[in-house]
C-alpha cells in the first residue's frame, strides 16, 4: 500500500500539480488538476485525473516532469493515456505508473 502511494505521489509531481480543486456547486472538478507543456505545439494544456491506475495494456505516451511530444490534434497524442518511468530504466513495464490524464484545449503559451 505504501509503494502504491509512493507511485501515485511521483505521478502527481510529474504532473506539476499546482491545484487541489474540489467540486464546487458549478459543477467544478473533484480531485488534482496540473498543467502539461506539449513540446510539438510549445503549449501548455491543463489536465485532470479521471483513471489511476490504468493496467499496463495497450498504448501509452510517455509523461516526463510534466512535459510530452504530443498533444491534441497530433498524430501519437493517445487521447491522455500516460506512462511516468517511475523506476527510470526508459522503458514501459510492471515498475512504471500508467494512468489517465485528458489534455484540455485550448492549449496557451504560459502555464
């Protein structure tokens, strides 16, 4: 339980989470929010987590310190399903957190 902790903690920095929201009577999100800067599109998008853990099955886009190479509108943006190399040795597998994180648009230039 506590590795699992660990993980989900590293995700959320890796996400550069800046916010806790919490549901508002407007329908607010409930949860942690964060930004991702798309390097392809030299956007930063903000994000929310709907989905974590995922298991490890199917595609996933590689997070690093909050940064990816795709995002909305690209070919290889896989619609906000993220792998952190949680154990750094540059490769998806069981030692890795997978989870979903949608982009939001529009994207803009500052976080």
């Amino acid at each position: 339980m506590l590795r699992k902790a660990s993980v989900v903690l590293l995700a959320c920095l890796a996400l550069t989470l800046v916010v806790v929201a919490t549901a508002s009577a407007k329908g607010g999100r409930a949860g942690p929010t964060g930004v991702v800067f798309v390097t392809s599109q030299g956007l930063y998008f903000d994000t929310f987590v709907t989905n974590d853990p995922l298991p490890m099955q199917g595609k996933f886009q590689l997070l690093d310190n909050g940064t990816t190479e795709f995002g909305p509108g690209d070919p290889g943006y896989l619609g906000g399903r993220w792998w952190v190399d949680s154990n750094e040795n540059g490769y998806q597998d069981a030692g890795d957190h997978f989870f979903h994180c949608p982009l939001l648009g529009p994207g803009r230039a500052t976080p």
